[in-house]
C-alpha cells in the first residue's frame, strides 16, 4: 500500500519528468556531455603536440638565424641552391614515381 501511495504522488511524477527532461531532451544530455569531455580530452593532447611542435620550429628558427652554415645547409636542402661554380644533381626514388 505504501508503494502505491508514491506513485499517486505528483513530485514522484515531476521528479521523473525532471530526469528526463535533463538526461534525454535538454541541449545538455548525459550523451553530448560525454562526446564533448572526450573532444576536450583529444583537443588538451593535440594542443600538447602542437605547442611541442612551435617550440621545435622556434628552435629551428633561432639556429638558422644564428648559424650560417646552418642557413646553408637548410637552403641547399630545401630549396636545391647553389654556389656559383657547382653542379647539383638531383635523384628521384622510382618507388615514389
């Protein structure tokens, strides 16, 4: 008898609505709370990364702007430049043609 007594209850019905409302229907449920801390999760470690990433291009940065033979080497390597009186030959792989 005790049981049905609470449920004739009409905060036994709202309290359920509530829940409900909250868990299920609102903008904010139990499901997009949980995909939002995981994106936050991936978000916190590729900001990780990236700001391990800057420090290593400033890096970089700061020797190329320091060393002269590092500036050297960097432009022959990436943008294939020479002195006046070399030759530069440049292989290809053929596994990559």
């Amino acid at each position: 008898m005790k049981y049905f007594r609470f449920i004739k209850n009409r905060f036994f019905y709202s309290s359920i609505f509530l829940l409900f409302t909250v868990l299920i229907i609102d903008d904010t449920t139990v499901f997009k709370l949980y995909k939002m801390k995981k994106e936050l999760s991936n978000l916190k470690s590729e900001n990780a990364k990236k700001i391990i990433e800057i420090s290593n291009i400033k890096e970089k940065t700061k020797q190329l702007t320091s060393n002269k033979f590092a500036l050297e080497k960097f432009a022959r390597e990436h943008y294939l430049m020479k002195k006046n009186d070399e030759v530069i030959y440049v292989f290809e792989d053929l596994e990559k043609l």
